[in-house]
C-alpha cells in the first residue's frame, strides 16, 4: 500500500498528478505551516508574452497554518483569472470541452485557500481521470507535529507500507525513522514530458491546466509518458 503526501496547491503543475497517480491513497496536508510565495496560492500558465503568474490573494499572519489562511476577496482574482484564461486558451483544442469546475472556482465565495485548493485538487484528478483517493489532513484526526513522525502516522493511519516523497526529500527525511516504522520510503523521480503549446517553444512546469487545455483526453497517458 503506497502512501503519498503533499501541502495542497492551487492548480498544480504535471508532476503533483503524477505523484497522486502513483499512490493508493493520497493526502492532502492542511495542517502544516503555510508557506507565502509558493506554490500554495499561485501557480503559472504559459501566454503569448511568456510565463504569468496565476495568484489568489491571500490574507496570511504567521505562522497560520494552510487551512487557516483565508482569501482575500477584495480582491478581483476570479474575474481576473477567468479572463486570463480566455485570453490565452480559447484558441487551444480542449477549451470549450473540458474543466466546468472552472465556472464554480471563478463564482463560489471560497474563504479559505485550503478549501478552495483541495476542491481544485480533487476536480483535477477527476479530470484526468486518476482513480486515486484523496484525503483532507484536517479531517482525518490528529498527528505528531515532528514532519517525520508526522508522515509515519499518515502512512500507518491507512496501513500503509510505503511512503511515496518527493524527490526534495532526500534532503530533510530521517529514513532512519521510517524504517524503524517499518516503512520503505521510494522517491519521485518525475520526467517532465514534451507536449503541444500554444505560443511557440515548450514552456515546461506549468499548471496542468495548460496540458489539458492543450491535450484533452491524452493529458494523463502524457503526464505519466505513456505517449
């Protein structure tokens, strides 16, 4: 049974969906320290002028955590958003025909960036059509506030016998710790995949949004480099 985590984020890029694909159960971790200028509110989507950042406004006071950091609504960031989109997707294949989510993300009053990521998360998946389920931290009880201890309680929670990391977590995880948990610990090594863009030379690490505007129906087979 693999287990994969990961702090939720707005309109993740390919790699995150590879990760959720790769994992029998997937968690989205709202109950850690949110980070400001990341990727937990903003994401990036490819124009005819380059790369442009795609932000929801937050109101954030450290150290709060993501599920306690609340949107700033004052801000036109909906409207804003869903006209970038259509300034710069309307002439890709699968505008028209795919992601309805988007009208609730541009009309709902969402208050917090933990509930309007984790909604846009599991919209996503389903769009892709990745089977994986996916868990809110906040709702499935509590956890040891140390990472490792943290992600070993997550994993035994579904009695899991592997943890899934990013490829970052070589850097800071105590394997040690895990497989005295009798935990194996695999990282992702994910290969980023060349597909059809708008606007001329392939812009890797944009929100998957732009694949699956782009590609449709091949978005998963080409996340995963089965095309």
């Amino acid at each position: 049974m693999i287990i994969a985590v990961h702090q939720p984020q707005y309109m993740p890029w390919l790699g995150y969906f590879d990760k959720i694909a790769a994992a029998d159960h997937f968690v989205l971790l709202d109950t850690v320290q949110f980070k400001k200028n990341e990727w937990q509110n903003r994401n990036q989507i490819k124009t005819a002028q380059g790369k442009q950042w795609f932000t929801v406004p937050v109101t954030y006071h450290f150290p709060e955590k993501i599920h306690q950091v609340r949107i700033n609504n004052a801000v036109g960031w909906q409207e804003n958003q869903q006209k970038s989109l259509q300034a710069n997707y309307a002439k890709a294949p699968f505008f028209n025909n795919s992601l309805g989510f988007l009208d609730r993300v541009f009309a709902d009053s969402w208050e917090t960036i933990s509930e309007l990521n984790c909604f846009v998360v599991k919209e996503l998946v389903r769009a892709l059509g990745i089977s994986t389920p996916i868990y809110i931290a906040s709702e499935l009880g509590d956890f040891p506030d140390s990472p490792d201890e943290r992600l070993i309680g997550i994993t035994k929670h579904f009695c899991g016998t592997i943890y899934l990391a990013g490829s970052g977590g070589r850097q800071y995880m105590d394997l040690d710790k895990f497989r005295r948990a009798g935990i194996e610990v695999l990282f992702q090594e994910y290969h980023h995949p060349v597909y059809p863009q708008l606007f001329g030379d392939f812009e890797p690490y944009m929100s998957v949004l732009d694949l699956l505007f782009n590609c449709g129906p091949a978005s998963l087979n080409i996340l995963r480099g089965n095309e």
